[in-house]
C-alpha cells in the first residue's frame, strides 16, 4: 500500500506567494499581508499550514495565490 505525499511542500507547510500590489486596499488588509512576512511583490513564502494562517489568506485572496 502507497501513501500519497505532495512533493513540492513538505507536510504541514503551504506556500504562498503575493501577486498583487496593497496600495489601494484597506489598511486591515495591509496589516494581514505584513503579518503573514510579505516584503516585497512576487515574493513566495513557506508558513505552516495552520488555521490562522489559511484565515489570513481567506482574507486576502485577491492580493494572494497558493502555490503547489
């Protein structure tokens, strides 16, 4: 019997990268992509997969992409 596993992403982690730019977005949703580690656009980053941070996402999907 085979397990599956994904081989881009180790378990437990999910990877996120910001596609579009915060300058006209309200300042709630700044302060979610500075919290989530953002710096810079098209920037991808690797942060646990755990509910706080698939909430942050939730929040800003149109600024965001989950990358597999």
């Amino acid at each position: 019997m085979t397990t599956k596993t994904s081989k881009s992403t180790p378990s437990g982690k999910i990877q996120l990268k910001w596609v579009r730019s915060a300058i006209c977005t309200p300042e709630k949703q700044k302060k979610v992509v500075k919290g989530l580690g953002f710096t810079r656009l098209n920037q991808v980053i690797e942060r646990p997969n755990t509910a706080a941070i698939r909430g942050m996402v939730k929040k800003i999907p149109h600024l965001v992409e989950v990358v597999e």
